[in-house]
C-alpha cells in the first residue's frame, strides 16, 4: 500500500509542475494534494502545519498567476485589449504544433490586442513583451513552489524508506 501511495503522490507532483506551464492543470495544489495524501494516511505525515502553510501558498501563488500577467502588460503601457488578448493567445497557444505555443500565444495575443486599440506598433510592442515577463515571472513562481513541494513530499517519502 505504501508503494501505490508513494507512486501516487509522485504522479501528482509531476503533473503539478506540467500542470506549471499548462494552464488547465492547478500545478501548485496538484503537488499540495500529494503532502495531503501523505498527511491523511498516515505513511510519513509532513505534519499539519505544514500541510496548511502548503496549501496557502498554492492558493496565493494560483491567485498570483491570474494577476501577474495583466500587472505585466499593464506596467509596460498595456490596456485591457492587451491583457485580453494575452489571454486568448495562451488558450490559442495551448491547441498549436509550435513547441512554444504556450509562450509565443500571449505574446502575439497582447501585441495583436494592443494593435487594435492602438496604431502605434511600437508601444504595442512594449505591451505584449510586458505580457511575456509576466507570463514568465508568473510560470517561475509556480515551478518554484511547486518543485518545493515535490522536495517536501519526496523527503517524506525516503523516510519510509529508509527507516
């Protein structure tokens, strides 16, 4: 049993941190359910304090994610075409063959948002690269959290192991 709880958890934290890039994927409480599973059965607890200051910071850094990006676009001089359009190029990005659709998406959707609000190229241009610093900031926030808790719960887990 403690086997197919170890390969669970570990399941779970690798698609928490796809679940970093991909945006359907909760990455940060997908890695948080597996300290939750350790903690509920009892195999090798991080403890409950740990389990709930977890579970705080994924929620800060989930709400952070949606934040991040528009705070981006909007500090480099972009409007709310811009922050839409960023959007729906990462929704567009997700669905390409291109290898970095996920990251090219918000950047041509913000450029091309700000594009039609504005004329000026350049400052459309501004928009869409504070688009892209801040989809980047805010996919490094959650890999971060989320390859700490994969640290946590792998710890736990060698404890099993060991002991």
């Amino acid at each position: 049993m403690e086997i197919a709880i170890a390969l669970l958890g570990l399941i779970m934290v690798i698609l928490g941190i796809a679940g970093c890039i991909l945006p359907v994927l909760p990455g940060p409480h997908l890695a948080w359910a597996a300290l939750l599973l350790l903690q509920l059965t009892g195999v090798a607890p991080p403890g409950w304090n740990t389990v709930w200051l977890t579970f705080f910071i994924a929620t800060a850094v989930q709400v952070l994610d949606y934040v991040v990006p528009a705070l981006g676009t909007k500090k480099f001089g972009g409007s709310k075409y811009g922050v839409y359009g960023a959007t729906i190029g990462l929704l567009v990005g997700l669905f390409t063959p291109i290898p970095f659709g996920v990251v090219l998406g918000p950047f041509l959707g913000a450029f091309i948002g700000e594009m039609l609000r504005r004329e000026d190229a350049s400052q459309a241009l501004k928009a869409a690269l504070g688009s892209l610093v801040g989809f980047l900031f805010s996919v490094g926030l959650k890999l971060g959290v989320t390859l700490y808790f994969g640290w946590i719960y792998l710890k736990q887990i060698m404890q099993i192991w060991q002991g």
